[in-house]
C-alpha cells in the first residue's frame, strides 16, 4: 500500500500509461523490414542484421575488456570451454562435458572436443587452453581480466584433449568463471604473432569472424563458413553493429526498419513503440541489483537499528512503479534470483511504524540530518530523490548529492578513517553469474577501500566465515548453505538499504528471432535469424 501522497501523485501519472510488452512466443512474422535490397511479392529474408548499442567498443579482446558493448561483439567471434544460456545454467561448449573438480577444490579437469579449428585455420586443443590462460596470468599483459582467474596458479597439458587448471587455493566459484566471456579462447598462433594487437584483430572459433570496427561507425562480423558445428551455423550473413547513444535515435531506428535489435531501450522510451506490431519490446530479469550502501563506521550507521528502520521507511514496490515503470522487481535478497546460489530472504517490508519504533530504539525519536550520494546519472539521482522523501516520513532528513564519477571515486576509495560518506545510492552486477562474486567483493573485510568496493566498511565473523566456507568446499549442497547462512545475516544486519534488481529491457523488430539480452547484460545475437 502507498501511503506517502508525493508517491501517490507521481505512480498516478505513470500508471495512467500502459507499458507496451510482447512476449517472444506471442510474435507473429512481418513484412521483411530490411533497408536494401528491392521489394517483390515475396520479400527475400535479409542478409544482413543490424544492432544498435548505446556506445562505441572499446576492444575486441575480451580477456581485456571491462564492458558489455564489447563483449556483446565479441560473443559473436569466440567461445569458452563453458557459456551461460539465458537462464545463467552453464553448459559445455568447446568443452566435451562439464569440468571435474578435484576433491580439494583444487583443480578443475576439462575434457574437450576434437576437429574444431580457429578462424586463423589453427587447431583448437588442450595446448590452446593453456596459451589463452598463460596469457591472462601473465603480468606483463597487464589484462583487464586477469583479475578473474587469480586464482588458477597453471594449466597442466595432460594429452592433446585434456587440460587441467591447477589453483593456487582452494576456489570452488572458478568453474563459472570459465563461463564468463573473459574465458574466451583465443588463436594461439594470433596470441603468438599479434599478442598486443588483439584488441583490433580477433581470432576465435565462433560462427562469425571478423571483417572491420571503424570508430564511432561501426563493427562488422560476418559468417565463418568453417564453423565447427554446422548444425548451429550462421544464419544471417553478415551482422553489423552501430554506436547510437542517443535513445530517442535508437528507438527511431528501430521504427524505420534501420535496426532490427535495439539495447538498451529506457523504460520511458516503451511508450514510443507503443503499438507498432512490427515492433516487440522485451525484458528480461538482470543479474543487477540496485542499493544505498551505508557507513557503518559513522555514526548513526553503526546502529543496526537505523539501517534496519531505514529499510522499513522505503516503499520498494512505489520505487520500482514510479522511478523504474515496473522494469524491476524488489530485492528477494542480496543478490539477484538470477545469480546463482541465491536464496530468499524475509525482506523489510514498507511499514513506516516499525521504522519510528526502530529509531526511536536507537535514540533518534525525531530522526536526523544525513547525506546520500550518488554519481550524475539521471536514473540514480531520481532513485535517491525517491528515497529522500520516503525517509521524510520518519525525520530522518536526507541530502542528495550528485558528484562527477571521478571526484566520487576518489572520495570513496579510501580508509575507513578518511571516508566522509554516509550513504551510497549505487548497483552492482556479479559477472561471473554466482554468489561469491555478488558478495565477496562487496561485504567483506578483504575488500574495503582503497583496494576492494566495500565503501560500507562492513564485516560480520559469521559472514566472513560462510563465504569464506563456500569458496573452499567441494560440495555443492554444502557451498548452497553456507551462502543462504551468509544472505540471512547480512539482510539481518542491513548494511545496505535493499532496494531491486533490475530488468534488462530491449526492443526488435518483430521478424527477429534467437536475439536476446543476457542477464549480465550483454547481448547474444550469434543465433539470430530472420523469420
């Protein structure tokens, strides 16, 4: 129920207008919507598919990329030994099977397939595994990605189709890491003649190879007649990729047939497309969460009772209606239910007494002043403005402050000590699509600043000790309750304000088929067809 009248007024406005949704299994085939070619009776399919992305690449390596408009290029091109499908299950690619993991949580064993070549005409086997991996650990490479596999210590080549990854400790989460579009395996003959130059000329296995990437124009891939699995060949000739960050001349493309895939498409952009049955406007759910970290070393933050009335104070179904139009839904816990390892928690439902008695617990009967900060996104400052008068309503009086990214950096990366935030209106997106990485890096002592993101300063023993259990253990019911222990506390503690986790939202023209967003945000069109 709404009870704040300013929430009222403003999820009036939006309900009075329909959101415009289709599902895939709801479309019906169109008129072919293809810019070239001359029309007939019988329109022949396109040849050609066209997506247009809200920013420029900025490489084609995908072990040193850091962004989804990359890698949703790059998934065209290469492949893993393991990839997610769209529900985030893994499964084997250029592996024959999933990996075993050694009784240690120490190893990781991948049995993989035969006759497959790279685009270069090398042979894709075990010695390429340990090429692609060397590089990454390589320090001289200075990768962006090699982060991710800190923690494999080397590659044993134990015959031609059988490569074992050795870890320097115990890391149960690395088998998801192979799933990641980091993972990717690349040409050993181009790691070895054109290390440095990768990021212009990419040499993978996929069912697309590489033709051009001109700045701030665009990126061309087009079908690899030598694909290895020629039942999951290409099904469009070419695919072209265009930077379009303006939404409004995203959408307008999509209208004219110009593009055929559009991402992201902003939820208030939906209403433009409204109506068009050439046109179908997806969401999906998103591993990213949004959230409002709070210092728990300053007062009054380092009271469990504030954070948790502060919880209380939020009507999370209102913010997910008015600020986000219903592409979201309101967090079931830490993480999003599409990470893996999440568990459903008992959330702080919107209840405005409990969050008066909570502070009055805490000796604030009449609230207090505080200071949310956030970056200069037009998204974050209304989702903070949002939070602003919900904790109105208990005297808890908040000043939002925008800053540029880089002065808010440096603010927010230092010691416990030197940090002057209080609270944080910020999000995060656990890439490697399990749980590990959607809390390790975020609420435990290993990571507060200046080296890790944990802004809050937030540690619990118990906590600490069941992610810690997690990592180490084999077991995967073992791994499963050790992370559900560690979701129960922290949402007990409440060192965030627990807000939602987003919808990816994506518009197409309706003739289009096996394109989609992952919920890790980047795009998979490899499979596309026309209708």
């Amino acid at each position: 129920m709404i009870k704040n009248k300013w929430v009222k007024r403003t999820l009036a406005c939006f309900v009075a207008t329909s959101v415009f949704l289709v599902g895939c299994s709801k479309t019906e085939p169109v008129a072919n919507t293809s810019t070239g070619g001359t029309e007939t009776a019988s329109p022949a399919k396109p040849s050609e598919f066209i997506v247009a992305q809200d920013a420029n690449p900025t490489t084609m390596d995908p072990q040193d990329s850091q962004e989804n408009v990359s890698y949703s290029i790059t998934k065209t091109m290469y492949e893993g030994l393991l990839d997610f499908d769209r529900d985030m299950k893994m499964h084997p690619v250029l592996a024959e099977s999933m990996p075993e993991m050694g009784e240690d949580a120490k190893s990781l064993t991948f049995k993989l397939k035969k006759g497959i070549k790279f685009h270069d005409g090398t042979d894709f086997n075990a010695e390429a595994v340990k090429a692609n991996i060397d590089r990454l650990k390589n320090p001289e490479n200075r990768l962006k990605r090699a982060s991710l596999f800190a923690a494999v210590e080397s590659v044993e080549v134990v015959d031609e189709y059988t490569a074992k990854v050795i870890l320097n400790k115990p890391f149960a989460a690395i088998v998801q890491t192979f799933a990641h579009p980091s993972a990717a395996m690349i040409s050993p003959k181009a790691i070895a003649e054109n290390n440095k130059g990768l990021n212009r000329a990419p040499v993978g296995t996929g069912r697309y190879k590489f033709v051009e990437w001109k700045d701030a124009q665009h990126t061309i891939v087009e079908k690899f007649d030598g694909y290895w699995d020629a039942a999951n060949a290409a099904k469009v000739d070419r695919i072209v990729f265009k930077p379009v960050p303006e939404a409004a001349s995203r959408v307008a493309m999509l209208k004219t047939g110009e593009a055929h895939f559009v991402y992201p498409l902003p939820p208030e952009q939906t209403e433009a497309v409204k109506g068009d049955n050439n046109i179908i406007v997806e969401k999906s759910p998103s591993l990213f969460s949004r959230y409002v970290a709070f210092n728990v070393t300053k007062e009054p933050f380092d009271d469990k009772l504030v954070r948790q009335a502060l919880n209380y104070a939020v009507d999370k179904e209102a913010l997910v209606k008015v600020v986000m139009r219903g592409f979201a839904s309101p967090a079931q816990s830490v993480v999003s239910p599409m990470i893996w390892g999440f568990q459903k928690q008992q959330m702080y439902d919107f209840n405005l007494e409990k969050a008066k008695q909570l502070l009055a617990e805490a000796g604030h009967p009449n609230g207090f002043e505080t200071t949310i900060w956030v970056d200069n996104s037009t998204e974050k400052i209304k989702i903070a403005e949002f939070i602003q008068q919900q904790w109105k309503q208990i005297g808890v009086n908040a000043n939002v402050q925008p800053m540029e990214e880089g002065t808010l950096s440096n603010q927010m990366y230092v010691e416990a000590k030197d940090s002057k935030m209080l609270s944080y209106a910020t999000g995060w997106s656990p890439s490697t699509g399990e749980i590990d990485w959607g809390v390790r890096p975020l609420l435990t002592k290993d990571n507060f600043p200046p080296a890790g993101y944990n802004v809050g300063y937030y540690t619990n023993e118990e906590v600490e000790k069941n992610i810690a259990l997690g990592l180490s253990s084999n077991n995967e019911q073992e791994r499963l309750a050790a992370y559900a222990e560690a979701q129960k506390t922290i949402v007990e503690d409440a060192p965030w304000l627990f807000m939602f986790a987003v919808d990816n939202v994506l518009g197409k023209r309706a003739n289009i088929d096996g394109a989609f967003v992952m919920p890790g945000t980047q795009l998979d069109v490899k499979g596309v067809e026309f209708k």
